[in-house]
C-alpha cells in the first residue's frame, strides 16, 4: 500500500467509525439577533411580516462559508430548549429555514397568541457557539 492509499484508507476508516455531533460555528462576542418587526406584545392581522435584525455578524446563505456569518430561524411557538444547539436544525412549521439569506418573511399565521424567536445558525444550518437567539417577542392574531 502506498502513503496515498493508505492516507485514504485511515480518512475512510475514521468516517466509518462514527460521525461525531456537528459543531457550531464561533459567534463573536456582542453578536445579537432580534425581531425588528412585528413588537412584542403587538396584536396583528395574518399573514404577518417578520423583519429580522442582526448586528455583529454577517447574512450569508446557507452553504456559504464566510466568516462570522450565518442564515436566520424562526422559531414559531418553540422552545428553543427542545432543540439541540450541536447538530443541524431541523425544519418543520414551527422552525422555519431562511437559507436564502433573507431579512424578512411573511408567514400565516392562526389567530391566538403566539411566541416568535430568531435563531441564527451556520452555513450547515447549525446553530453557532454561543448560540445567537433572540428574545421572546409574543404577538397576538385577530
């Protein structure tokens, strides 16, 4: 075996042997994400406008590896406390993935009281260390 295949091999035989959890990207310090828009408290109409913003770090899309950058989350009704900050986020009606490198979004939402956090995550869609998560803003739907 040559030093070519044999380097091949160790790297192949190191994939096989268990994927570690995927890490977080570094956040740097003073990072924070918020809901701009709509407030915290306010009563709206649906399909709401969601206005997020981000200061200390960058929008990238996902897939893209820039540094001290990452793509929004909205979590909708979610306690971030059910989700596990070490490996890619899942998507589903309540995590909502804006891979695209969007600010905003307009989303549907049932009438009733709902809670809205943003969640930045990395170019795999892992959150970053230490996470940049945002306040509860709760809103109310006619």
């Amino acid at each position: 075996m040559n030093n070519v295949t044999g380097l091949m091999t160790f790297w192949v035989a190191a994939a096989l042997a268990g994927q570690a959890p995927a890490q977080g990207t570094p956040s740097p310090e003073g990072a924070a994400v918020r809901i701009i828009s709509p407030l915290d408290g306010e009563v709206v109409t649906s399909p709401v406008t969601v206005v997020f913003g981000l200061s200390g770090m960058g929008i990238a899309p996902a897939g893209v590896e820039t540094e001290n950058t990452g793509h929004h989350h909205l979590l909708i009704d979610l306690d971030p406390g059910d989700l596990s900050f070490e490996e890619s986020l899942p998507a589903d009606d309540n995590l909502r993935h804006f891979g695209g490198g969007q600010t905003e979004a307009v989303i549907e939402l049932a009438p009733g009281e709902h809670g809205l956090r943003l969640l930045l995550a990395d170019r795999n869609h892992v959150p970053h260390t230490p996470p940049v998560l945002s306040d509860l803003v709760k809103v109310t739907v006619d």
